[in-house]
C-alpha cells in the first residue's frame, strides 16, 4: 500500500516530462555561446529600440518577490544573477523555493536546479508552502483528501512553467552551464535556480574556478535575458548570533563583485536562542532577515524582516500572515 506521503509525491507522465536529466541534454552543445561574429554590429541596429523605451507608454510590470514590503526597492530584471547566501541550515533553499512559487505565480518560467536534494523532495516542500499548512497534520480531518487536492492545485497552478533538474551530488561547471543554456533557448525558461554554488565548483579554494564559472554565468544571463538565481554559502562565523556581509560568501571574494545582486539570509539567531533558554522574548522581531547587500541597477540596499510559520514553511512579512499563492483561499473555505 502506498503512503500519502508517496501518493502526494508521486508523478503523472505530463509532470515527469518536466524532469531534466542530465542525460537528455548535449553538453558540447548547450556549452558554448554562439559565433561571435553575429554579434559584432552597427550601434543603429539597436537605435530603435532605444528610441522605443524612452516613447513607449507601456509600463513594464515588474518581477518581484512574495512580500509586498520588496515591492518597492527590488524587481527581478531580465539578464542578471542574484546570490542568496547564508549559513547552513539558514533557510536559504526554503526562500528561492518560495520565491519560486511566486516567480509562477507572476506567469514566469523556472527551472530549479538543486544538486542537493531529490526532485521529489523539493516538490513536497514546494507543496507545503504553496498548501499554507503541514501536510503531516492538517486542519482537516481527511487528511488523504486534502493532500490529493493540494498536489492537483499545485500542479494546475504550476502548469507548464516549472521544470526540475534531476541530478544530485558533485556536478560540473560545463554541465551546469549547458543545463542553463538549454533552459534558455530550449524551454524558454525565464528564471534558473541552481542550488548551490559549492556543488558546481567542487573545490572551496578553486577561486579561478568559481571565477570563470560566475563569469560564464553572467555572460549567460546578459546574452539570453534570464535571471539566474545562485545559491552559495557563507564562512562560519565567530557565534551564530553574529551578523554577517557580503564579504562573508566562502570562497573568491570576486563572487559577489562579478554578481549583479547579492541577498543574505540570516537567522536571528538572538531570538531563537534566548525562545530556547525559555526566556521572554519580542515576537515583534523578525524570525529572519533577508539583507539586500548589493543591488547593481536597482534602487538600493535593503533589509527585509520576516517572519517564519514552521507550519507552512512560509516565510511572511508580518506575524501571522499566510501566502496565497493561486488566490483561492484557503482549502476548507
């Protein structure tokens, strides 16, 4: 007999076909960028639409995150490469989950690809947030029923703009580059996560490595206008209450120079360790921080407080609150 936890996770052919494997996509293909020589052109090719931006009386609408207290200081632009970086265990693979679901939510395409965890794994994390509640304890009493609707939703509101790549482990700077430029021009995926930074350059002092990787990365997203979303990782600090900064990323400190946005996420720590002595503590003090520490073409740096619902593994802008992500309200309503 299959488990509800199984049953939640299982796939239909329509959502396996939305698997990448490694193995279906040509390395030496996907590798290089195209003939430079198709590149080189006269600066009046793009007058005009240069001309069509300052004329045009359409307004963009921005990409933005989950928070509406976001909305004003930072959008997702087309041809850039944000790190999100923090400690283990700091609920950086939570947020670019969420902000995933989001990213859908807005009608954009995303590939996630995280080296350390299963497609199936993500998805139910993925579930649980886009649910609103636990999926081992919810508010219903029909707890099978309620788990098979909420994958049904999820993978209507899904649709066909989500895309996993399944390969755990170690991998290569070429595969991951290919694998991005595949999205790109194949799917024509908008947004890529790959998750993280220390799976695809296998060694913490390979600073030429982490380079020339980021390098191909910003190139990558400059010449095919997506936005790459890197996970990476901080160096341990002195305590786990210490607050750090975007010179705190592991490895070449040309990471967060070469990038075009840099958040950290950071656990307030203080907090949660004086909650766990039984001490009285300030609930109105966010649960985590998400520290915008660079932001090359936008309109500054930020901090982000938020709070975190261990029920929903929701990350929201104030206590209490709950995302909505395909506005029917809740389940039982």
């Amino acid at each position: 007999m299959m488990s509800i936890e199984a049953r939640a996770i299982e796939l239909d052919e329509a959502r396996k076909a939305r698997i990448l494997k490694s193995e279906t996509i040509d390395v030496e293909k996907y590798l290089h960028a195209n003939d430079v020589t198709i590149r080189v052109r006269k600066a009046r090719d793009w007058l005009e639409s240069v001309k069509e931006s300052y004329l045009s009386e359409t307004v963009e609408r921005k990409v933005v995150m989950p928070w509406t207290k976001t909305h004003d200081s930072f959008a997702y632009r087309e041809g850039e490469v944000t790190v999100y970086a923090g400690s283990n265990g700091g609920g950086k693979s939570l947020i670019t989950g969420q902000i995933a679901l989001h990213l859908v939510k807005q009608n954009q395409s995303v590939c996630i690809a995280s080296f350390e965890m299963k497609p199936e794994r993500t998805l139910q994390r993925m579930l649980r947030q886009f649910s609103g509640e636990s999926l081992d304890d919810p508010l219903t009493h029909d707890r099978a029923g309620f788990i098979t609707k909420m994958v049904d939703r999820m993978d209507k509101f899904l649709g066909s703009n989500m895309f996993l790549y399944d390969q755990q482990g170690t991998t290569s700077p070429e595969k991951v580059i290919a694998m991005t430029r595949y999205c790109a021009t194949e799917l024509g995926v908008k947004h890529i996560i790959i998750d993280s930074l220390m799976k695809c350059v296998k060694n913490e002092d390979d600073f030429n490595g982490q380079k020339s990787f980021i390098d191909e990365l910003t190139a990558l997203a400059r010449d095919h206008n997506v936005h790459v979303h890197l996970v990476h990782h901080i160096r341990k600090q002195q305590t786990d209450e210490t607050q750090p900064n975007k010179n705190d990323l592991k490895g070449s400190g040309s990471i967060s120079d070469q990038v075009d946005n840099v958040f950290l996420v950071w656990r307030n720590k203080k907090k949660e360790n004086a909650k766990n002595r039984g001490e009285q503590i300030d609930e109105t003090q966010p649960d985590t921080y998400l520290m915008c520490e660079k932001q090359r073409n936008g309109d500054g740096q930020e901090w982000y407080g938020l709070w975190y619902d261990s029920l929903s593994q929701q990350f929201v802008e104030r206590i209490g609150a709950r995302i909505d992500f395909d506005n029917r309200g809740s389940f039982r309503a």
